[in-house]
C-alpha cells in the first residue's frame, strides 16, 4: 500500500525555506512541491530562486512553491539551432526591420505569455498576482523581457529572471512562426556572449528537449545555482554581434537535422 504523502509546510511572511530535499516526492500527489505560503514580493523570489525554488498556483489556490527532482535544464552550448530555425534566423536578420529588443515591452510580453498556456497544461499558471509580482521583480532589475520585433511590431518573445550569472526561463509565446524561438537563439547568444553556461526550465518538455535541454539531478542543480548567483549580474543589452554566437561555425548537427 502507497504511503500518504508527507504534509506541506505553510509559511508565514518571514519564515525562511524548507530544504528542497523535503519536496514531495514521485510518489506524491504533486512531484516537487514543497511548501505554500508566503509572500510574492521581489525579497522573497530573489530567495526562493537562489536556492532553486520557484512559484507555480493557479486561480483560488495559495501561492504554492516548487522544487523538482530532476531539474530541467538547457546548458547553452547545447542550443540545437535545427536547420529550419536557422533559415528562420537567417532571414529575421537580414530583413530590415526585423530586430530583438531586451526590456522595452515587459508588461506586454508577460501578459502575452499569460494568453499562452504550457505545454499540455489547460489554463494558464500566470495569474495576476504572477504578472504584478513579476513586473516589480523587472522593475527591481531582477526580470527580463526578450522581444522579438517585426516592423515596430511585438510578434514574440519571453521572459526569464537572472541572478548573477544564473538565468531562469519563465515562459514565452509566439504571434508569428518562430517568432519565440528567435527570441529564445536570442536569449542563448547573450548568455555565450556573457559567459553563462545555464538557462533553467523549470520542468521537462518535448519542446523544449527538443532544442537541447536535458534533465539534471537537483542536489546539481542547486549547488550550481549557490555559485553563480551571487555573481555580478550582465548588463541587459543585444548587440546583433552576439548572433556569431550561434551561426558560426556551421556544425555538422545543423547540417544534419
């Protein structure tokens, strides 16, 4: 017989984190959650995501946060930049018109994204305490908004948070074909260019296996997170340079897929 699940801790205002080691487990109603409560103001997100901690609640729930064993990752210099979004690349960059901004449409591109619901998920999980929590996390300087632009335009983008040189994608959305993954090659370029090697993803997908992400262990995942995010964190700003990045060399996998 199936154990009950362990109880879930309610946090008050002040009370720190449990350890993620004490999130539910697989054989749990709810692989990784570990805990419910608290606040969502920038002190306490810029706390739960150093120690690899995020929120995730839907409409009439408490704001519950999430731990999950293993973590989602994409290692940069793992990028697939498949055939089909090369030509996609190519082509934004050599049209005029075309180009990706950072941080000039935050509140659009949130909003957007809370129109767009995950992968095999009914609703959205970007409710409107999510999009207020955020935008003063933005506004804090802790929250980024990567957009992609078609004549004065805003067709695509996403939205990550950043602590030192940690970056944590949140979600994206796509008005136009490829317009997210664009701002997604984008996203990567700078991280090459910067000198951080990991975007998180939070949870495993298709999609996002698709474009090179993988799965790590979360005591890893952690420990990588307690080094680099005290780091200074990069100035948010694309230069087109930072596209060499990803187009050159050619490799043999963008070839071949």
């Amino acid at each position: 017989m199936r154990s009950p699940p362990r109880s879930l801790p309610w946090l008050d205002t002040d009370d720190p984190f449990p350890g993620v080691e004490t999130a539910w487990a697989e054989s749990d109603p709810a692989p990784g959650l570990l805990a419910a409560g608290r606040t969502l103001n920038v002190p306490t997100l810029r706390q739960a995501y150093a120690q690899g901690i995020f929120p995730w609640f839907g409409v009439d729930q408490p704001i519950l946060w999430w731990s999950p064993d293993p973590r989602m990752v994409l290692r940069t210099k793992d990028f697939r930049l498949h055939r089909s979004l090369r030509k996609s690349l190519l082509r934004f960059i050599g049209t005029a018109g075309h180009e990706i901004r950072f941080d000039t449409a935050f509140l659009e591109v949130i909003h957007a994204c809370a129109t767009t619901p995950r992968d095999g998920q009914a609703g959205t999980w970007i409710v409107p305490d999510m999009v207020k929590a955020y935008t003063a996390l933005h506004h804090a300087g802790h929250a980024h908004s990567i957009e992609t632009w078609i004549n004065g335009q805003l067709v695509g983008g996403l939205y990550c948070v950043n602590l030192g040189r940690m970056v944590f994608g949140e979600s994206m959305f796509a008005n136009q074909t490829d317009a997210s993954k664009i701002a997604l090659a984008a996203l990567v370029a700078f991280c090459r260019a910067q000198g951080m090697a990991m975007i998180d993803c939070q949870q495993n997908t298709r999609h996002l296996a698709s474009m090179g992400a993988a799965e790590m262990p979360r005591a890893e995942f952690v420990a990588y997170v307690a080094d680099q995010a005290f780091h200074p964190p990069p100035a948010w700003e694309f230069d087109a340079l930072y596209w060499d990045r990803l187009l050159t060399p050619i490799t043999q996998h963008d070839l071949t897929t």
